[in-house]
C-alpha cells in the first residue's frame, strides 16, 4: 500500500489561507444547518464573485465543502436529506462549469482513456468521482466515468478493452474496504500482473487517515493535483 496524499492539501491551504473564502465556506455551511437551502443555493450560484479559477474552485472550495457536510452527517449534526439537498446543489454547479467550458466535454467518457473512473459496489456517493472527473478534464486528461457503480466483473472486462494503466476508486464509508477487497481479489484472478492497473483509491475515509490492510497493493490519495500527475506519468 502507498499513500501519495499530503497532510493537508491544496483545498485546505486555500480555505484557510483566503479570508473571503473562508467566510464563504462558513456561511454555506452555515446555511446547510439552517435548511435555508435557498440561501445554499444562492451561495453556491455567486461562487465566480470570489474570482478563483475553476480548478481552484473545483478542489478548493467544493471539495472541501463536501468533505465538512459529511463530517456533519457522521457526527448527527445533519441528516442524510440535508447531505442529499448539498450535493445536488454542488452537482448543478459542476453542470453550470461543463456549460461555460464546453471544450471540456471532449474528455468525458473518452474512446482512448488514460484512467477510469468508478465508485465500489455499495458506494452510492458520487459527487466526488463527478468533481474529480472535471478536475481531470481541466488537465486534459481523457477520462472513462462509470456511475453508478457496475459489476466488478464489468470493470475488469473496461481495465482490459482500453487497456488502462489506472483506475480511480471512490469509496464514502470505512466498510466499503470489505468491496475494494473483493474487487481486488477478481482483479487477480482474472489479469496477468503486466495487465494489471494501478489502483488509486479516495474519498472521505481516506482523508480521515484510512489505512489498507496489507493485502490490497493500491494508492491512497486524496489530493487531486497528486492524482493526475500521477496518471500522467502512465
């Protein structure tokens, strides 16, 4: 197992090293707890006023964003349909993004991918797959999104077709390693080991200080810059 993710990371230095972004980060969050999702939503809208670019708005606010509504929903400070109202605003978000940046479009489920995209079975939680995907189109990148997830089976068959050299991983819960397990065990059974891709795994777990167990030879990342320099170098 390696870990290519820092302490903190890029989305963590902006935030707090930004004294408007961190008043904005304070009050969506802020109007999270309220329900005032009118206001979340406003918010949200008049993102461009605080003139970041979109990467940086990309993992430097709504990432982190995400990342604190699912802190407050493990700790019972939200509700499940509080986190399901956000992340609906934040994929709305991303779609406005795809509108002002059309040429992005050309990466998105690519015929010659350099990695693919997809959650564990039993990950329902796709909003991160979604910003990562647009992160990596920035950096243009091609990119093979798969949501929601498929069979493990179906996954393998995708490694092989396109020949890919990484596949990205999303998982939001601790127990959803008992699937990446699983997968990986398939993924042994079914590739020769100069077939095989390297696996890169995220989510909020792993920016909590997930670890693998011993058995699972994969990545742990949660920073997108590191992310797609090392799909780059495949």
């Amino acid at each position: 197992m390696k870990e290519i993710s820092r302490g903190e990371s890029f989305a963590d230095q902006l935030i707090s090293n930004n004294v408007r972004i961190k008043a904005f980060f304070d009050e969506v969050i802020r109007s999270v707890l309220n329900k005032d999702y009118t206001k979340t939503k406003g918010l949200v809208n008049r993102v461009e006023e605080l003139q970041v670019d979109h990467n940086d708005m990309i993992i430097g606010l709504f990432q982190p964003l995400l990342y604190q509504i699912g802190s407050l929903w493990e700790h019972g400070v939200i509700s499940i349909s509080q986190e399901h109202v956000f992340t609906n605003i934040i994929q709305s978000a991303i779609d406005n993004l795809y509108i002002h940046n059309p040429q992005l479009t050309q990466y998105l489920n690519s015929s010659t991918p350099k990695v693919l995209l997809t959650c564990v079975n039993g990950n329902h939680h796709t909003i991160g797959i979604r910003i990562l995907e647009f992160y990596l189109a920035m950096k243009r990148i091609p990119v093979l999104t798969v949501l929601p997830s498929i069979p493990n089976m179906e996954i393998i068959s995708l490694i092989k077709e396109y020949k890919l050299k990484t596949i990205g991983l999303s998982i939001s819960l601790p127990y959803h390693l008992s699937d990446v397990l699983t997968f990986y065990e398939q993924l042994n059974q079914n590739m020769d080991l100069q077939e095989k891709p390297g696996i890169i795994i995220g989510g909020f777990p792993v920016r909590r200080g997930l670890k693998l167990p011993a058995e699972i030879d994969a990545t742990l990342c949660n920073d997108f810059k590191i992310f797609s320099d090392h799909v780059l170098t495949k």
